[in-house]
C-alpha cells in the first residue's frame, strides 16, 4: 500500500512538473494578481484622480474654487480648458476623467443674491475614479454654497456663533467600525484575491482529471492507485493542494504582514480558513465533474459559479441589494463561507465559537466529492471525451 501510495503521488508531481502551465497558473498568476491589488489600493483609496476645469467666469470667486478643488484629495486638476466642447474632446481621448464646469456669470449671480449653476462632468466607465471624483466635486458645490451664504449672513450683521449654526444645525461625527481608515483595500482586495484563487483551484482540479479522459490515461491513472478512485483522487489532488495552500498563505502574508492588512484573531484562525478554502474548493469542483462527467460541462460550471462569486459572495454587491432569488446562489459556493470567516476572524475579532459552522461548511465541501466518486470512476474505466 505504501508502494502504490508512493507511486500515485510521484505521478501526481510528475504531470505537475511536465506542464509548465500547471505552475504558472497555480502559483504566478494569484500571487502576481494579489501584489497587482494589492499594490494598486496600497494608499486605501484611489487619490489624485486626473480632471480638468472649464472656468469662464474668470473671477476672484472662481479661481478660489479651483484651488480649493485642487488641495482635495480625490482629485488632481491637470488641464485647464477654454470651452465644454474641448473639455469633452479631453474626456473622450483620455486626458481626464471628468471636468468640473463654472459658468461665465458665476460670480455676478453669487453675489447677487441669486441661483448660480455648478455643473460637473464625470466618466462612469471607469467606476472607483469616478467615485472619488463625485465625491470631490459634491464636496465643494457644497462648501462654494455655504460659503457664499456665510458671505452673505456676514454682512447682514450676523454673529459668527448664529452663522455656524444656521449652516450646520447638527454636527455629525462618523465612527466607522472595523475599518475606519475607510480602506478600499480591506475589503476590495481582501475578497477579490482569495476568490480569484478559489475559481484558479476549481479550474486546475477540473482539467487536471479532464486532461485523463482527454489522453486516454484515466485506467492507467486508476491503475497506479490499485483501481481506488479515492487514493487515485487524493493522489491526484495532493500535489495540487500543497501547492495552492502555500500560494494562499504567502497571499496572506502579503496582506497581513506587507499591507497591514487588519488581524483581529489568532493567526491560526485564518490560516486554517485558507486551507480549508482550498480543499472546499478541490472538494466542490471535484464533485461538479464527477456529478457531469465531461470536460466541458463541469469546467463551464465552475467557471460560471466562480465568476459569479465576485459579485454574489463578495463585498462589492451587499445582499441587500440583490434580487431575493440570487441570494441563495452565493451561499452555494465555498468562498461565501471564508468571506464570512474573514469578516468574523480578521476584521471583527469575534470569538472562534460565532465561526464555527462557516468552518464546519468547509470541511463538508472537501468530503462532499465522497458521494459522487462512484461515477467518476465508471467513467474513467469507459472514458470517451467529448471536445
């Protein structure tokens, strides 16, 4: 038993070693993609985004507008444009992201007492610039109005004290919890990376056991494991494991270590979570091709599921706003449940105990494969591939 264990295995390493594709997909590209994100939101936010502005008002007024927008954070103005059409060409080639827009007869309607229109004009293609630049942009319309009217109460003969009070009635103070340096990072990066590893582990299971079927080595492969589909399948899975646990916890290291990102348990338990995550996703894809046994069915599935994990288990769509019916089609995928470890473990620091089904779920996806091996072994006795 030994011998053939011995052997399984030395075969699993040697379809891993013939392949180079095998270890650039299994190692380059998640470790590559996660200092990628990483590295892009280092910062927390996207800052300096690259605008321009049309001013045709010319005024003391205007140019104290500008240089207020341009010490916001958010964005950078790097183009000063004469007119709306050239600040429209400047968007369409790429020069900017968006255009903030003050009219000729700004300053005279300011000072009169009258409605002055800001106008702003921003690239929703590209959503996280966009983002910030709405934000920069509804910042200061909202502080050019209430400096104007501090202007105008002032020289009514307002006390500053009633002034401050007429402009903010209520002062508000924001504690965000968990994240209060408002990182996108934290939960951008830390749900993306962990999910593009889950969908790179279902793809490589998938073909690692479709290319058997594909070169007519599937009986040779039952063979080395003395006609066991279970040794021939851990065997098989072992080699890929050990590499994609590794991956995952050097992932892990960058995040935590590297980046800084938040740890508010024991290391243990999300490095636990990370290899849990990686045999449920062996285990969940395992069972796709043996419950359809043909390459390209059960790699269409998995690929389709684990892109929509992006969106349905991870942080960039809240369940609140999904359809009732596509709620449930995010609990279906491994990933959801490492989420929820994430947000319980490393950002919450909760205790163990409230996590512990999340864990539970894990392992019953690794064994989950165990009820359908039956008919992935048929198979691989009478393989046919279908291309």
């Amino acid at each position: 038993m030994l011998r053939i264990l011995v052997n399984s295995i030395t075969r699993g390493w040697k379809q891993l070693a013939r392949r180079p594709l095998y270890l650039c997909m299994m190692v380059l590209v998640p470790l590559l993609s996660a200092w990628f994100f990483f590295d892009l939101m280092k910062d927390g936010v996207v800052q300096r985004t690259p605008v321009g502005i049309v001013d045709l008002d010319k005024s003391d007024l205007s140019r104290k507008l500008t240089r207020n927008l341009n010490a916001f954070q958010q964005v950078s103005i790097v183009k000063s444009y004469d007119n709306y059409r050239e600040a429209i060409d400047g968007v369409q080639r790429g020069e900017v992201f968006g255009f903030f827009f003050i009219p000729s007869d700004f300053s005279t309607k300011a000072l009169s007492n009258k409605k002055p229109t800001l106008s702003y004009y921003i690239n929703y293609s590209y959503f996280a610039p966009a983002s910030m630049q709405y934000k920069g942009f509804k910042t200061l319309t909202v502080l050019a109005n209430g400096g104007i009217v501090q202007n105008v109460l002032t020289t009514l003969g307002l006390p500053s004290e009633m002034v401050s009070a007429t402009l903010q009635p209520i002062v508000t103070h924001v504690h965000p919890l968990k994240n209060p340096w408002l990182s996108y990072n934290y939960y951008l990066s830390g749900s993306f990376v962990p999910c593009l590893l889950a969908l790179i582990v279902m793809l490589i299971t998938v073909f690692s056991i479709g290319m058997e079927w594909h070169a007519g080595t599937s009986r040779n492969w039952l063979r080395t494991a003395d006609n066991s589909i279970v040794l021939a399948t851990f065997t098989k899975l072992f080699p890929q494991s050990f590499i994609f646990i590794n991956v995952g916890l050097w992932i892990q290291y960058m995040m935590y270590v590297n980046y800084g990102f938040p740890l508010n348990c024991n290391p243990w338990n999300m490095i636990a979570a990370m290899a849990l995550l990686v045999l449920a996703s062996q285990g969940f894809a395992l069972f796709v091709i043996s419950l359809v046994p043909n390459f390209r069915y059960a790699s269409t599935i998995c690929t389709l599921l684990g892109m929509l994990s992006f969106s349905f288990c991870g942080f960039s769509l809240p369940e609140e706003a999904m359809y009732s019916w596509v709620v449930p089609i995010g609990y279906l995928m491994p990933i959801k449940y490492y989420f929820l470890i994430y947000v319980d473990q490393a950002l919450n620091g909760i205790d163990l105990f409230y996590s512990r089904y999340y864990y539970v779920i894990l392992i019953v996806y690794s064994l989950l494969p165990a009820t359908m091996l039956w008919k992935l072994r048929k198979h691989c006795l009478d393989p046919f591939y279908i291309p």
